[in-house]
C-alpha cells in the first residue's frame, strides 16, 4: 500500500510539474520578479564640440575655503591628464597662465568677472576657462560585524567600511563671450571593503587608495564632457495587467540588441489604452526611454502627460524636474 501511495503521490506530482511548464512555457513565464527592470549601453555625445573648443584654461582648483592643498592640486593634475588624451583640445601651459590669472586676480575673489574673462580671451583667441571648487573631500569609515560567531568562543569576524565622498564644482565659462556654458558638481562615492579579521578588531583602512578611486572617477567624468562616450543606464519600466505581456515582447526585443523593435513597442503601449492610471504608467515607461535616447524635449511632454493622468506617479517628476 506504501509503494502504491508514493507512486501515485509521484505521478500526480509530475503531471502538475508539466502542466505547470506548459503554463509558464510563455512569454510571461519566463521572466522572474524583476522582469521589468533592464540595462543597456548608450552613446552618449559630449556637452562640448571638440572642434569649436581648440584652447583650454584650467584654472587652479581651490578647496571650501578658496584655497590650493594637496587634493586640489591633484585633481587638477587629473584634469590636465584627461585633456592631453584628447585629440583636437590644446591646453594652454600652466605657467603661461599662472602670471595672468594672478594678475586677474581669479582665486582670490572667488568670483568671475565679465570683463576678466573677455581679458584673457584677447591673449588666447576662442576656448574655454575653467574653475573648479573641491566641495565635498570626505572620508569615513565603520567596522562590519558578522552576526555568524566563530568557533565555540563567541567572538564575530569583523572588517572595515570605508567611503569617500568627493565633489568638484566645475564652471566651465567661454572665453570670447564670458558666458557661463557648463555649471555642474562632478560627484564621486567610493565604497570599499577591507578584509575580513576573526576574533580581531580590524585595523582602520588608508584614505589615499579612496581617494585616488575617486580622483579618477571625476576625471572620468570630465573627460566626458568632450568624448563621444558609452555609458550603462537601468530602467525600471513601470508594470500594468492591462499592458504586461506587451510590455515583456518589448524588453525581450531590448535584451537582444532589437533596440528599434523593442522601443516601437513602448511607443504603441499608450496609445491602446483608455484607464488613465495604466496609461500613465505607459506614458512614464516612454519617457524614460526617450530620455536615454536623446529626446528630452518628447520625453518631458510624455511625463507631463503621464503625471497629469495620475498626480500619484511620482517618478514622472523625477524626469520633469531632470528636464526642466
């Protein structure tokens, strides 16, 4: 009676196991909680035409109080780096500038004057000035505890956390014009993890191997605003009975490099839906797709829309205030 029990408990167990596959065996099945997140590559152009830019000024990097340390000095040797890597782009010798900045009276004031600017802009043509301000340079650290004790004594395994945390405000302003062309804080947090101690306070970890992970980020990122780059972007689309299985054709298209496939897909969704709620969501998904592709004056438009459609999707907000 045993063996007739188990065989059948088997036997019913494998008939729901098929019908089961068979179920699941679909578009819809084969994605998992976190289906409607993706990442993709895109190229992203640089904010500055190389070929229109020809001269660059870096400016001394100064810190919150206005003045040179070592850090400063660092990053400005990094942005120099960066800049002598990129064809077309001529900076102007430190030491040819250093007298007129001087004389200009740059630092000191911490202010850009109009009429400075246009000074400089006679001795050097048509290029660019740039000022740089270290505003965050912090370090920190905490010790990690393993709840897992080790051995029979009680004692936890225990390591380091250590993040740094640098930002450098950029001004990046045209000689001939002085017009202010570029404002933005590069901003850089490196997290790292030192090696695991048991039953050993863990010692405190060296600041100078974060900071030159940090140092380079930001000269990463300044190298960017010149360079034809790839960068990584994650979506997580927003998801709606009324409108999942479309949307999973469309991510499937994506994650095989169908990008037009996929994004001709999104850009269908909304216009099949009547519910506001659904196709506020649909609209949101558009946009965000539009805002990594370039299209910010289309991607702005769909998140209105989507937000007026429902006040209670916040993350449209996100891409408008982004936009604005």
């Amino acid at each position: 009676m045993k063996n007739i029990a188990c065989s059948t408990f088997l036997l019913i167990s494998f008939l729901l196991s098929v019908k089961s596959f068979s179920q699941n065996n679909s578009i819809g099945g084969m994605f998992n909680d976190s289906w409607s997140k993706i990442s993709y590559m895109v190229d992203k152009q640089p904010v500055f035409n190389v070929l229109e830019t020809k001269n660059i000024i870096i400016s001394e990097i100064v810190n919150k109080v206005n003045r040179n340390d070592n850090h400063t000095v660092d990053i400005y040797d990094e942005f120099v780096v960066q800049v002598t890597n990129i064809d077309g782009l001529k900076l102007i010798d430190r030491d040819k500038t250093r007298a007129l900045l001087k004389e200009l009276n740059f630092q000191q004031s911490g202010k850009v004057d109009e009429n400075q600017i246009r000074k400089i802009g006679k001795f050097y043509g048509s290029g660019l000035i740039i000022f740089g301000r270290i505003q965050t340079d912090d370090f920190s650290q905490s010790v990690e505890k393993n709840k897992t004790l080790i051995g029979g004594n009680g004692c936890p395994s225990q390591r380091r956390v250590g993040v740094y945390r640098l930002d450098v405000n950029l001004k990046i302003i045209d000689l001939q014009t002085a017009e202010v062309l570029f404002s933005k804080t590069l901003t850089s947090k490196i997290k790292k993890k030192g090696p695991k101690y048991n039953c050993e306070y863990p010692p405190s970890l060296n600041s100078v191997e974060f900071l030159q992970s940090a140092k380079e980020d930001i000269g990463l990122q300044f190298k960017e605003l010149f360079t034809v780059h790839q960068k990584e972007y994650e979506i997580n689309f927003q998801t709606h009975r009324k409108f999942n299985n479309d949307l999973k054709k469309a991510i499937t298209l994506l994650e095989i490099d169908d990008f037009e496939g996929g994004y001709s897909i999104i850009k269908e969704i909304p216009t099949k839906l009547k519910d506001d709620k659904a196709k506020s969501f649909a609209l949101y998904n558009l946009a965000k797709m539009q805002l990594f592709n370039g299209e910010d004056a289309n991607s702005l438009k769909n998140a209105k829309e989507a937000y007026l459609l429902n006040p209670k999707n916040d993350a449209c907000l996100d891409i408008i205030n982004a936009l604005k």
